[in-house]
C-alpha cells in the first residue's frame, strides 16, 4: 500500500476552558450512515437522535464529500455495488478513498470552527483539536480469521495512528476498556465506557398488532426461533444451524429458524450450511430488514438466538429483551455485562447445550415466561438518553482538560 496517501493537514480550533453550560460543537463522523444502518450505523443514528435534541451540544455529520447539520436517515442508493466496483477498479481503494475524505473532512471542519471532534467507528481523521474515538471491539485482533484481509490491514494500519491522536476513548462496555489496557497498553483513565441503548421502536407487540407483518414473511407468531446479525463467521451462525439440525424434525418444521442480517464476508462455510434447511423451507434467510419491521419479528419470535463468538455490546439481544422476547445467548465477551440474568446463556461451540435450551423454551412455559419478564425489565435500564448523556461528560471532561 502506498505511503503519504493521507493528508497531514490539521484542522481545527483552539479549545478554551468549557463551562458545563456551554453548547459544544461537535464533529462526528457519519460515514456509516451511507450504508444500510446495522451495529455502527444504529450507533451513529441513535446517538445523533439524543444530539440534535439536546441543548448541550450542536452536531455536525460528515458524510464522505460533505459536512451536514442533518441526520441521514437513508442509505445511499446501491452503495454495495458502489464498493464492490470500486474495490474491484480502484487500486489501493481504502487508503485512496480516506485520503479523499480526509481533504474533504479538514476544509470542513475548518470552516465549522468545531470544538470537538467525535469517530464513532475506530478510526480518527487527522484533526487539530481534541479527539475522542469510540471503540467497539477488538475482534479483528481476537478472531481475525472472521474478517477479510484488507480489513485486518487497514485496522492494523490506521488504529494505532488513531490511538496516537485522541484524547479519550468511548467502549460500549467493561469489558471493551480491559481489552483495550490489555492489547495496547491504553491508560484506563483514557478509557470511558459509556453502555448503549435500545430505541423507544422497540417494545413488545401483539399478535394481532405484528400479524399484517408476519403473514407479509409467512410467519406464524410464537411459531419460529430468529437470528439477527451479519451473516459473517464471528456471529457463529453455523453453530446454531449445527443445534437446530438436532431439534426432532417435527419440531424443526414447526418452528423453523428465522435469519435476519445483511451478507458480510467469509460466507461460503455458512452458505454451506444453510442451502439444504433453506431448500426443505426449516431456515427462512430475510436479509436486511428495516428496523420498523423489527419489533413485530422480535415479538412473534419462541425465542431469540445469539450465539456471537466475540461482541464488544450486542444491541440485537438488548432489543429482543425490551420486546419481550427470551433470549438465548453466548457467555463470551460483553454479552454477560448486557443481558446479564435475564437470559438462557451457553458456550458458544457447545451445541448440545444449545439445542438444550431450544427445547426447553418449547418446554417449559414458565421458564420461558420469566425470561420474558426478566428481559423487559433489564432491557428498561439501557437508555440512549443515558448514552448521550455518559458521551457528552466525556467531552466535557476532555475540554475541560485543555
């Protein structure tokens, strides 16, 4: 990969002392918004929500080529085709593509006089003036057998760098900050997590209320077991195929197993496993599907599977909680901070014990009625408001530090 691809120019205002009642002007990258809205994207969005109605700060998007007051609530037409041609023809097309951003990002936060500016997604463009990141995870270090290539490149390339320029990092969670001190020996008063939410969208539904919906899939509420997440090898997707497949085959026809998700990479294995169930009509692939959707999917759901190998939060659970669903989760990583006692947990290669599980949801009504009340409650105490909030003294502590 060519060197002295991305522009070193430093943007940016001095920053004075900041008084807790002084709106700060903050800068945020968006990108992820271009893209149907999955983990980042939903990240950006909500956290923008809480934003633009606050009185503490005054946001403004980056988006590639621009800079916007307004909150992108659509992707870009065909933007996978996008990528895919210009990966395809482009040479070198990551580190060309950032370099471009990078001199569209520094004309315009210039022009904005920002306060502050906020990456959401690991990696900071260059920028003269404090710098807060949020970090996710680290799993391209911990599994980087689930990611391409290139991604492991770029991420190996450009995190350190990234590092080297912040003044604060935001985690989702504990367990994120401990990986982060691990790793990189990162000062862990650097480190602040700052716990996400679950959108108001999501609550429980009635049958009768996701019913137009459902029939739309052609499911029966209370009648299939669902999956949400990116269908790429860290969500362990072959794992819950491999538990389903042990269910008795009435209870598999029964209750087929429902997978929601865009297509990521690496997903020949996956693709493997699914043909022959989706072939027989036992596993129903939705692709993406809108978050309005969401709400009555999670509700009509048995039960909620999330067999994830490594998560730095996990949203997809937190949501299906506050609809009143029972979840079945993997005990790795942050999940156990997430969803704590409110959900059937299990190693997530013992595929025996997950088939166990499933059954017992079918089972035992009132197990599977108290997770359901256990999850709506827990879910209640994750807020979006309290993310902003939690993100917004980060960057006060950050400005009051210069």
């Amino acid at each position: 990969m060519p060197v002295g691809l991305e522009p070193e120019t430093l943007v940016g205002t001095g920053c004075h002392q900041m008084t807790a009642s002084r709106e700060i002007h903050v800068g945020i990258n968006a990108m992820a918004l271009l893209s149907p809205r999955t983990g980042i994207g939903k990240y950006v969005f909500l956290l923008g929500e809480e934003f633009l109605s606050s009185a503490e700060v005054r946001p403004s998007f980056f988006y590639a080529r621009h800079w916007s007051d307004a909150l992108r609530k659509e992707p870009l037409p065909n933007i996978d085709l996008i990528k895919a041609n210009i990966k395809r023809y482009v040479p070198y097309s990551y580190a060309v593509l950032r370099a471009i951003a990078q001199a569209c990002f520094s004309v315009g936060a210039r022009n904005r006089s920002l306060d502050i500016y906020h990456d959401p997604n690991y990696l900071a463009y260059r920028f003269k003036g404090p710098t807060v990141i949020t970090v996710h995870d680290l799993s391209w270090i911990r599994y980087p057998d689930t990611h391409p290539r290139e991604r492991i490149r770029a991420m190996d390339r450009y995190f350190p760098r990234s590092l080297e320029r912040v003044s604060a990092i935001i985690t989702d969670c504990e367990f994120v900050k401990n990986e982060l001190v691990e790793v990189f020996g990162v000062s862990p008063d650097m480190v602040h997590p700052a716990p996400l939410g679950v959108s108001s969208l999501f609550r429980p539904v009635s049958s009768e209320q996701a019913a137009s919906i459902l029939m739309k899939h052609g499911f029966e509420f209370g009648k299939y077991f669902l999956s949400v997440g990116t269908l790429e090898p860290r969500k362990n997707i072959t794992t819950i195929i491999d538990a389903f497949r042990r269910l008795r085959p009435e209870i598999q026809e029964r209750y087929p197993l429902v997978l929601v998700g865009m297509r990521g990479w690496l997903t020949s294995s996956i693709d493997a496993k699914i043909q022959p169930l989706v072939e027989k009509g036992l596993v129903k692939v939705l692709g993406y599907v809108p978050d309005q959707q969401m709400p009555a999917l999670y509700s009509g759901a048995t039960a909620f599977l999330f067999p994830s190998l490594y998560e730095g939060f996990g949203l997809p659970p937190l949501e299906a909680m506050a609809c009143g669903t029972p979840v079945i989760v993997s005990n790795s990583s942050s999940l156990p901070e997430v969803v704590g006692d409110a959900g059937a947990s299990f190693d997530p290669q013992d595929v025996e014990g997950i088939t166990e599980a499933m059954s017992r949801i079918l089972d035992d009504a009132a197990w599977r009625e108290s997770l359901s009340v256990m999850g709506v409650k827990r879910a209640a105490g994750f807020s979006w408001k309290r993310t902003a909030k939690e993100t917004i003294a980060v960057y006060r502590r950050v400005l009051n530090a210069q």
